[in-house]
C-alpha cells in the first residue's frame, strides 16, 4: 500500500515510522533492569495517580461517569494518559442498541476507540517508547499465533480484544494500557485531535488497501461522513484522478467539497430508480467509477454503490450495514465481473495513516466539528446522535485542549514555485457542419486520420517554418472518409462512397496550377497551416475531384497510409527513379518505408503515366496487396483519446510507427469481401451449411444457412464437436439468458472444436487442415476494456449462442484466426470441444486467486465443477473437495481425484450447520470457494463456507434476484465475493491442461449423438437423468479427424 503513495508525501515518513514494523517472534527479548523503567508518571509530578474516570455503558442507553481501576501493565505494554477520544458510529449505536453485530452488551463497558494520549509508564521489555511520548492508538489485542495473525491478517483474528466491542473496555477513560507496537508516535507538529483521527485514517487506507486503488483509478464514494472524507483523501493521496462524494446532506457535501472532491447531492427520488441513478451518477462524474465505497452501511446505498461500478471494478463496503440484505442484485453484477468486498478494521495500516495525516494539503481538524470536555462526556453522546446540520466528528477531550499539542512555531513562508506558463493546449470541442456546398465540392465523414510528423511538431512548438500557430486550428492531413453529401455537379462520388482524401485547395487558375504542379500554387490553402483547418474532425468540405474510392478489399486505415504513400511517389518521381536504379533511404520513419516500398513498385509497374497524381499512383500500389501495410499502424486512438495520440506520436517510444485517431468506432466502414476460393468438400465432406437454429421459445429445429464470407483475418472451419451447454438449454426452455432475449432465430451452441479449411488472406498463424478449438466471442478490441486486457467485459462483445449473435451447432463457421487455438495431436476433438468448460474453471481459479496450498470446496459437481476441481488440482491446492446432492456426479467427481461430500435436503436450510460439517469433513475450512450450480441456495452456502479473509466464487450463473442474503456476517469477516463472467486470454492455460492431465477428459461425456440428432440430443441435456454429465453432438462421423494412436 505504502509504495503506492507518491514520494512526495512519503519521503519524510519512511523516517518518522520505520520503528513500526511488528515483531512477531515466540522468543521475549531478554529483560531490561534499568531503574525506574516501571515507575507511573504522575500527572501532578509527584507518586501519587488522579482516579481513572471513565465512560461505562451498562445497559441500553444507560450511560455513566465512573472510576474504574488502573490497569496493571505487563512487559512489553506501556500505560497511556489519554488525550482526545473520537466518537465512532458503532460508539452510538452501542449505545442505542445495546449491541453492535453478534456482539451483545452484558455487563459494563468503556466505549470509544477512536484515541490519542501520552505515554506515562512503560514496561520493562519496551525499546521503542519512551514516558512523555505522544502517541497515536491503534485499538485491539490479538492473539498473534493463529492462522490470520501468521498471515499478517490481524484484524481477522478470531480471539481479538477490540476496546468498546463487548465485553473489551474501550479508550472514554483516563488510564488505559496499550501493546507499544500498536502505539504510534505522532510527529511533533501534528496536534492531539489530529492523532485520534487516525483511526479515521487508517479505516480509509484499509479500504483503499482492500479496493486495490491505484494512480489513474477513478473512485466514488457514497456516504460524505467522517468514514467518506477519510477514505477520499487517501485515495486522493494514492493518486486516484477523480474521486466523487455523493451524499443527501448539503452540509456534508460541502465539506467534501472543501477537501478537494466532485460532489453530487442525492434525494430520495434516487433510491427507487437504480440505473437512473447510476446513469446520473456516471454523467456527472464524466466516466464509469471503477472502484466505489459505500461509506453510509444501509441496504439502499450498497445496492446503488453495486449498480454504479463499472465493468470489472470492485465494490467495497466500509460502512457497517447491519442485519441481511432483501433483493440482491446478484445476477446483473455477476455479468459485469464484480468484485463485492469489504475491509473489517484495519491491519498494518496506521503507519499509512499517520504519514498521510502528517503530509495533507488539506486541514483534516475541520472534520471535528464539535470539542466536548471529558466531564460534558455524556452531552457529548447526545449530540453525535443527533446528527444536527453541520455536525461531523465529536471530539471529546479527557484533558483540557491543547495540554499535549505542541507549540506552535512561526515560520519563514515557504518560497512559492514558478510554474512555467508555456504550455501545450490541446482541446476537443464542437465546430459547425459545412453549411454551404459547391457544385463541385462532397461533404465528407471522417473515419480514421494518421499524425504525421508536421502535427506533432505543430503541437509542440506552435510553428512550422513561417508559419505560426495565432488562433486554434484543426490538425491532420493524412484522411480516409466517406461521402456524406455531394455537390450538383458531382459526377464520379456518390453518398456512401469510402474515398481517400487529398488535402489542400488550389486556385486552379495560376502557373503552377495549369501546368499540374498545383503543389506549386501559391494560393494553397493546404491544412494543417494556420487559418486552414485540418482534417482531425468529423466533417469536412473538399473539392470531389480531390477524393480518391477506395477499393472494397482494403480498409479505411489503408486508405490513410495512402497519403505517406504519395510523399514517397512524388519524391520517387522527384528523384527520377527507375527500375534499375540503387536507391538509398536514410531513416525508417513511415515517409521513409513508404518511399521504399514506392522505389520497389517501380520495378513492376508497366507505365507510369499516371504517376504525376502521387495520390492515384499511391492508391495503385497499395490495392496491388504486395505488402501488409497495415503493419506500419502501431497505435490506434479513438476521438476522445487525441491527445493520448499526440502524446504516443511524440515520445516515439521503442515499436511506435503510425499513430491513427479514428473518429468512429474502428471497422465501422471497413467491407469483408468474400475470398475467391473454393471449399475442399472432400476434406469437409459437405458444403452444405445445415444449423440447429433456435427460432423460438421451445421451437428448435435443423435446417440450411448461408455459406459464411470469410474476412482477410478470417478462417472457414469445418465443425466437428459441439458440447451443449447449461445456458444453452436455459435458452432453449426460457427464450432468454439474463438480458439477452430470443427476439429472431438464432443458432446454438458454443463449446466446439473444428477444422481449418479455408483461409483469409491476412492470416499467418493458421493453415488448412490445422485442427483447433474454438474460443467463442468477437469483441471490438478498442474500448477501454479491451485495452486493459479484459475483452470479456467489452460491452460490444458478440458471444456465440447469446442472442442475436449465431452460435457454432452448424457445418460452417467464420472466426477471427487469432481465437483458434492450435489442438495438440494426441488430443482428440471431443477433448477438444471439452477445452470451453475447463477454460471456465481456468478463468474462475485466476479470478479467486487458487495457488499452492489453497484448500478449495467447490459446490456442484457438473461438467464446470469437475472442470474447475482438476484446475485447482493442477494450480496446486492442497485439497480439493465437492459437494453435490447427486450421488452419481459425486462418483464422478471421485474418478478425477477430489474429495467429495453428498449434501441432504436439509442441508440448503442450515447454513451454519452444513459449513461445520463441511469443514470437519475436509478436516480445514476453505480458502477458495466455489459456487457451480448457481441457485440461491448454493451460494449462501458457498458464502458460509468461506473462511475469515477468504474468497467466494460464483461460477454458476444463477438467476434473479437474492433474497435474505446474509452480507453483514461475511463483512465481519472479511469475505471477498466474486464472480468470474466467461474468460479472457484462458485457452491456451487450458489446452495446456488437458494436454498434460492425467485424467481422461473424455469421461466427462456421458452421451453423444449425430447432427441429425441434434433434437433429442437437447431433450437427453434437459431431463439430465443419473447419469448424464456433458451432451456432445457430432457434426461430422465420430472420429473422422482425431489423430491415428
């Protein structure tokens, strides 16, 4: 966490607390017999002690001032003069309740535990503390020898002692004593109230901790009380670059604002409608929070803290909701790859707190907005809980304040830095539509734009040559479009025509014009000069007979590099090239590969009449297919990201060549043209294209579909196995899956292997024959999803068999090259086809973090549940058990390896009593949890399950909404609930894995049938009678392409 912090706020801290690491060690230090190590210091100077008066509740809002003995200090603890002491939420509902959690007041208890206060005595064993010391608390007493202590997971220790939880007194007293490595010395310019603060602090940097913040995250926080405030100014001193408070009270609000956060009041309009909310949420804020807080604990907030996380973020709960959650909503985060947590306390995370507090650009004291003298105490409760406007923290002082701060010091004012004011303004904003079009002039939409050298040097230095940047301009010449409207007279272009364009206007009428050297002509109004805007823009007007048609095989970035291409055609032209000249190219810059590539046309080019329009003969030689131009593009940006690409285009980083901008969504105007090339029907056997289509709720049938286009990135394979999957019977019963609906006839399945039989002319990786699994799925690989590595979150995502995409149950299918993946030759196709289910318990195991040692329980003995057991075996857990009500997927599960329990009907009532059993039948309790049946039932099992700091994996897709779902015991334990959602760059793991398991996959299938059968095949998958496991359809003769033995 600590490494995560900027050297800035840092660099002084590494000194101030590099005491603090613990020492954890079984052997004591040998004893100290120096005098007067255990003598109290009084607070008068003198032996004598004032009484230890304290805040003792006895009952439900029964609260009294009484003494209470000093406690008596053991070696390695020293005795505190408390100072100030915070009152905490759970301080007032203790109070309120009598109880906080499982955690019941039966007899007296201190409260508070939010503390500062002054070393008075120490014990013989302590080094690090001396008497007179100021001193940050950190609260609690754990047992230092159990699992999580050894883990450095402390706060989870299921015998710790935290002051004002019951039946542990608190830090409302005089006197208390204290563990030293769990004192924080304070920095001598930070006052008393701001040490009980930390408390506050080190609650925020827990959660930032357990949320994995990080620089760039951008963070919402829901609830602006002191918890909020906290946890925004840490993430804000990790770097977050937006964090957002939302709150109903304006007071607060405010507040937050003052700390430097957005802020956006909520009213009560906003509980009802979630996704309204959230849409509401996101606008303000400008982006899709990937890390949120629910500071506030209720059900309402959580649930739209939930709804507000972006794709693949992480929702923690800090604030402490109470009781169980009512309608859950489970099945729409699991598809958005949640991760739901919580941070319960903190553990190593003072130190982090204390030096944040120290190095704070903000004021943190104006969060206490209330300071209550010890005697006042009780007032001091009344007024916490009643919340009145503009009431944060209530601090109460069991000295008079300012006893212990220090004195303040004046200082010479720090000298203020000089910024320097020449900067590089880059902006993106609206201009007008071309409002009036000549005769002979098009409207264009641009689809994509290159940044030439010229741009970035404009941007840099605000001039090129004589020409100086005065006013904005637009930047960009290098242009691909289509034609969005034409002049009258416009005969050769028409609307929807994708055209390459030549910049720049020439007066046609001078010299240089008429003699066809209008790059000559000096009335050139050439962009991105100045008063002439470029081309980075969606519309732009341009003489028609300037606009180039791009073939239909070549693609819109293609047409871009046209423009480089025609620089190197007019300096070939220039040069005087010829077919049997030497040529030498000094730099290997785009001008200078598209020069070479210029000089090598001319060898094959027949005449060269046309060469005089550098564009046309640009054009020529791109369409001819020699060379993979495309290789040229390094960086793809959209609009929005422009000057990202400036900033790429400029540090010229190691691989950096052609950076594009494209202004709509990439591939938008591209065409797939279909290959010429026939089907080897004896290697295919048929080519006839016969689907098992699903054309409505219950209505399946078999019946012919188009041969598929193959792309130049594209593959034609041959099916040849097909698994039917859960979701596709879910389908096939239901009419939908979550919010995918059947609203047209769509093709099924998606667990398949097949056969390469034709190729797209790009595609290197592959050749026909080749023998492959299938990795469903086309996602658009330019959102930011997608460039973060996570495609299976792309919301543009096209899955097969998830409508209105078509699935694989049929002879033919066109795939991207780069999602078939090469089948080992002693695999057979079926195993194979079995790769998608152990891709899934790939993708779940990463996801839940399974190493070496994990103890794994897995609920759901089904195909993805013994797919992700021999995982986990092959990850290295330790054990692996499933638990299932059936008998015969048990023995199964058996044959592969695990240990298995059978579960009774009474088992999904009592949670608490199925988990015992578990654990003593496994002889641990598990680490790594999986639910794999997806019913409510299950995964509140799963969840119970669970160890204290462990995870819960949902693999199974259940449906609906959760209903009494049992949250608030599994914060205080710290359980991480997620969900894996398909799979990501998990292929070739799993091939892996079946290429090397030492089980037989193939045992797995229990039932298979012919394409022709496909119908019973669906019946056999949904009646799921003893016995049947996974459902394999065979499109082609069984066998026909497994390698020989």
């Amino acid at each position: 966490m600590l490494t995560r912090f900027s050297a800035k706020n840092f660099g002084n801290c590494v000194k101030l607390f590099s005491n603090f690491q613990r020492n954890f060690s079984a052997n004591d230090k040998k004893k100290s017999n120096k005098k007067g190590k255990n003598n109290k210091k009084s607070d008068k100077g003198k032996g004598d002690k004032p009484e230890n008066l304290a805040v003792v509740l006895h009952a439900k809002q029964d609260l009294k001032m009484e003494t209470k003995p000093i406690a008596k200090i053991e070696p390695k603890e020293v005795l505190l003069a408390m100072d100030c002491v915070g009152i905490c939420g759970t301080d007032i509902q203790l109070w309120q309740k009598g109880k906080l959690g499982p955690d019941v007041v039966k007899g007296p208890l201190v409260l508070g535990h939010e503390a500062s206060g002054v070393v008075c005595e120490i014990g013989k064993d302590v080094k690090d503390l001396k008497v007179g010391d100021r001193v940050a608390i950190e609260p609690g007493t754990f047992c230092r020898n159990c699992q999580v202590c050894r883990q450095g997971r402390y706060n989870l220790c299921p015998f710790m002692k935290f002051p004002s939880y019951p039946p542990t007194d608190g830090l409302l007293q005089r006197y208390f004593k204290q563990n030293s490595d769990m004192c924080h010395k304070l920095p001598d310019h930070l006052t008393m109230e701001a040490g009980a603060l930390c408390e506050l602090l080190a609650v925020g940097v827990a959660g930032a901790r357990r949320a994995k913040v990080k620089l760039n995250s951008k963070v919402l926080i829901v609830g602006s009380g002191p918890t909020g405030l906290a946890t925004s100014i840490v993430c804000q001193a990790i770097g977050a670059s937006k964090v957002m408070v939302i709150d109903k009270k304006e007071d607060r609000l405010e507040m937050a604002k003052g700390f430097g956060n957005m802020i956006m009041p909520l009213d009560d309009s906003d509980e009802k409608d979630l996704n309204k909310t959230a849409k509401k949420i996101h606008d303000c804020m400008g982006c899709i929070p990937d890390k949120v807080f629910d500071c506030h604990g209720s059900q309402e907030t959580f649930k739209l803290a939930i709804r507000s996380t972006g794709w693949g973020g992480t929702c923690c709960l800090t604030g402490m909701a109470s009781g169980n959650f009512t309608d859950f909503p489970l099945m729409d985060d699991v598809m958005r790859e949640l991760l739901i947590t919580a941070n319960f306390r903190y553990c190593n995370d003072f130190p982090a707190a204390v030096a944040i507090l120290a190095n704070s650009k903000y004021d943190l004291l104006k969060m206490i907005t209330h300071h209550i003298e010890f005697d006042d105490a009780l007032c001091a409760f009344d007024t916490a809980l009643k919340q009145e406007p503009g009431t944060m923290k209530v601090m109460v002082h069991i000295v008079p304040q300012g006893t212990n701060n220090p004195k303040e010091k004046k200082s010479e004012p720090k000298p203020v830095p000089i910024v320097n004011a020449k900067g590089k303004q880059f902006m993106i904003f609206q201009r007008k539509y071309p409002e009036k079009l000549f005769l002979l002039e098009v409207v264009l939409a641009i689809d994509c734009a290159g940044i030439c050298g010229t741009d970035v040097h404009f941007w840099q230095e605000g001039r090129i040559g004589s020409n100086i940047v005065t006013e904005p301009a637009v930047l960009g010449h290098e242009a691909s479009g289509v034609v969005w409207e034409v002049g009258f007279k416009v005969k050769h272009v028409r609307v929807g025509d994708r055209v390459v364009i030549e910049p720049g206007k020439c007066c046609r009428n001078c010299k240089a014009c008429r003699l066809r050297r209008y790059n000559l002509c000096p009335f050139m109004r050439f962009p991105p000069f100045p008063s002439v805007d470029g081309l980075l823009q969606r519309y732009i007007q341009q003489d028609a007979d300037m606009c180039y048609k791009l073939p239909d095989h070549l693609t819109m970035e293609e047409g871009v590099l046209c423009a480089p291409l025609a620089v190197g055609v007019a300096a070939v032209r220039r040069a005087k090239v010829g077919s049997n000249s030497k040529v030498l190219i000094v730099s290997s810059a785009p001008i200078g590969l598209a020069t070479s590539i210029v000089c090598q046309a001319i060898g094959v080019t027949k005449s060269h009449s046309n060469w005089r329009f550098a564009y046309r003969a640009a054009l020529g030689i791109v369409s001819q297919g020699k060379y993979d131009l495309l290789k040229m593009i390094t960086h793809h940006f959209t609009m929005e990201n422009a000057s990202c690409a400036f900033d790429k285009a400029y540090k010229q980083e190691p691989g950096t060549m052609k950076v594009i901008v494209h202004m709509v969504q990439r591939n938008t105007n591209n065409k797939n043209v279909k290959k010429n090339s026939k089907i080897n029907e004896k290697r295919t056997g048929s080519a006839e294209n016969m689907s098992v289509v699903l054309c409505a709720e219950q209505d399946l049938k078999l019946e012919p579909r188009p041969m598929p286009e193959i792309g130049p990135r594209d593959v034609l394979l041959a099916m040849d196995c097909v698994g039917i999957c859960g979701t596709d019977i879910h389908l096939w019963k239901e009419g939908k899956i979550g919010a995918d609906v059947l609203n047209s006839p769509v093709v099924l399945g998606h667990e398949a292997s097949g056969v390469v039989c034709d190729l797209g002319r790009k595609v290197k990786n592959l050749q026909a024959g080749d023998r492959v699994v299938i990795e469903p799925g086309k996602f658009c690989r330019d959102c930011e999803m997608c460039r973060r590595g996570r495609y299976n979150l792309c919301p543009f995502m096209q899955f097969h068999s998830c409508p209105p995409t078509d699935g694989l149950l049929q002879n033919y299918i066109t795939h991207d090259a780069n999602m078939c993946h090469k089948l080992p030759d002693h695999l057979t196709m079926e195993e194979g086809a079995l790769c998608e289910p152990l891709t899934v318990g790939v993708a779940a195991a990463r996801r839940a973090k399974v190493k070496l040692s994990s103890n794994v329980l897995i609920v759901g003995a089904g195909p993805i549940g013994i797919a992700t057991a021999i995982v986990c075996q092959t990850f290295g857990a330790t054990k692996v058990m499933v638990i299932d009500k059936k008998q015969d997927r048990l023995e199964k599960a058996a044959g592969f390896g695990n240990m298995t329990m059978a579960l009774g009907d009474r088992d999904g009532r009592e949670y608490n009593k199925t988990a015992q059993k578990i654990h003593e039948r496994m002889g641990c309790i598990p680490d790594k949890v999986f639910d794999c049946h997806g019913s409510q039932e299950t995964f509140k099992l799963a969840i119970r399950s669970t160890s204290w700091g462990g995870t819960c994996c949902l693999v199974g897709m259940a449906s609906g909404n959760f209903t009494n779902f049992p949250l608030m015991d599994d914060v205080m334990r710290e359980v991480e609930i997620t969900a894996n959602f398909r799979y990501c760059n998990d292929f070739p793991s799993a091939i892996n894995i079946a290429a090397h398991c030492k089980y037989d996959l193939s045992n797995l299938v229990s039932h298979r049938y012919d394409l022709a059968e496909a119908l019973c095949a669906f019946e056999t998958a949904c009646k799921q009678e003893k016995g049947t496991m996974k459902v394999m359809i065979h499109m082609l003769p069984q066998e026909a392409y497994n390698e020989k033995e």
